[in-house]
C-alpha cells in the first residue's frame, strides 16, 4: 500500500498585539525583580526611555 504525504496544513495564527508584549514583558519582569507588574508596565508604555529611536526588528 503506498501512501502519499501531503504537506502540512499552515494553520494562522495571529500575532500578539503591543499589549499583550507589554502585559507579558511585565509580568516576567515583575517575577524575577519582585516590583509590582503595573509599575513595571507604566514604565514600558512610556516609550520615553534610553532607546525609544530604535525599532525591533521584524
């Protein structure tokens, strides 16, 4: 009996929003440093910080 492979069907999946990046980042951050997670999410919606001209790349 032969038996044919067919390709593996691309599921999509939708990327993470900012928010959820944010809301993510934060909450590892919190854990490992003991601050608050709304704090740490304030500050990283700022977006004034040391590197606010640089883009992540894509």
């Amino acid at each position: 009996m032969k038996t044919t492979s067919r390709p593996a069907a691309k599921s999509k999946v939708a990327k993470p929003t900012r928010d959820v990046i944010v809301r993510a980042v934060a909450s590892s951050t919190a854990v490992e440093t003991g601050q608050p997670i709304g704090k740490i999410e304030r500050a990283l919606r700022a977006r004034g910080g040391k590197f606010s001209g640089l883009q992540l790349a894509r």
